[in-house]
C-alpha cells in the first residue's frame, strides 16, 4: 500500500475483446479473444489465479487480481503486493514474473500470443476479498453494486469493516451495511489519511549500503 503502480511487462508468444477479469474469490469469468486469423478462444482468468495463487503465496506474495484485456495483442495484467505490505520492488517483479510465466508454460491456459504484465495495485487499489474491508477499515472507499439497494448502486464512505456478510460503510447520511456478495467493484479513496499509511510502509524498505571500493595500488 501506498506507492504509485508498479508494472512490469513481459511479451509472449491474439487480440480483441474488451476485456475479462477475476477478482480473487469470484466466480469464474471467461472471455472470447479473436485472433488474427479470425479464430476466438476463450481465456478463464478463475482458472489461471487457481494455476498462479499458490506459488505467489509460497513466495510471499498475495495475487489481487488477475485481468485480461486486448487490443493489437492481448494482455495478462496479475496484480500482486507483497504479504507483509511493503512497497513493491523491482526485484519483486523480476521474481513474480519468472515465475507466473514458467506457470502458466506448463498449463498453456491461454492458445495465443499475449503480454504478460505485472502490476502492483497502487496506493487507491482495489477492494477484492472480504478481508480488505477490515484490513483498510478507517479508510475511505467507493463502492459499486452489481445490483441496487435501495435504488442506488454508488456509494462513498468510511469503512468500519464487515459483519453478518455485508459491508460496514459510515457515509454522510450515516452507517450504511451493503450485501458483500452484490458488489461490483470497490477501491479505496485516495486521501491524506491514505497516503500518510503508505509513506509510513515505504520508510520500512531497508535502505540500500553502497558497496566499498576496493583500493587499487
């Protein structure tokens, strides 16, 4: 938490349709991609966080979401940030990125050309387990109904965390409680509150010793 977005992009060996996502503990969600030949093939991006979770969590690492998009060539966006929430690093990427690739050689989920990129989420990321509503409780948060409530689908707030399966949010007209399993999509606010927190995480990075020069005679 608190740093710009960090990507990290790697081409492999398609193109267009808008785009399919997972976010971590959805369903699964497929899209069909054309390829240059005309030919569409579907990408299920459950799947590929099924193939990847596991080894990003043995490295120390916490699989956000997993996107696909295209346009002249298809894109495998993983967004990622680092369990004991510091800052993500080039070295982090250089880590994640062998190894997602060498993953997903071997389960050959997707039947074409694509670019796989690396991403952190950034300091206003989203909101995609259960548990990030209690992690960033104090926070300010948008959040979007797949379905209405009430007859709205937009709402902005506070986060006091979840109780019962459903959201606790404190907004201007008070303590509101939205249904966890009809949410759309939900990102933090970015505020001063938000990025003090995350220059706090970053003055944890250890510093970088320059190695001593070695005398010559």
């Amino acid at each position: 938490m608190g740093q710009r977005p960090f990507f990290c992009i790697l081409s492999r060996d398609g193109s267009g349709c808008a785009q399919a996502s997972v976010l971590v503990g959805e369903d699964t969600i497929a899209c069909r991609l054309v390829s240059e030949g005309g030919q569409g093939f579907l990408v299920d991006t459950n799947s590929i966080a099924q193939v990847i979770e596991p080894s990003l969590a043995a490295m120390g690492y916490r699989l956000v979401r997993v996107l696909m998009t295209s346009g002249r060539r298809a894109t495998l966006q993983v967004m990622v940030e680092r369990r004991d929430d510091l800052p993500i690093t080039h070295h982090d990427c250089a880590k994640i990125s062998r190894s997602v690739s060498a993953l997903l050689d071997v389960a050959d989920s997707i039947a074409a050309a694509y670019t796989l990129e690396i991403s952190s989420p950034g300091i206003d990321r989203p909101l995609v387990r259960a548990e990030d509503y209690n992690r960033f409780r104090g926070f300010e948060a948008k959040i979007e109904l797949a379905t209405p409530l009430d007859g709205r689908r937009r709402f902005r707030g506070r986060l006091i965390g979840t109780a019962e399966g459903a959201i606790r949010l404190l907004t201007e007209a008070g303590e509101m409680r939205l249904p966890l399993n009809a949410v759309g999509r939900a990102k933090l606010i970015v505020t001063d509150d938000l990025i003090v927190a995350g220059q706090h995480a970053v003055s944890k990075l250890p510093s970088r010793r320059p190695h001593p020069r070695r005398r010559t005679h």
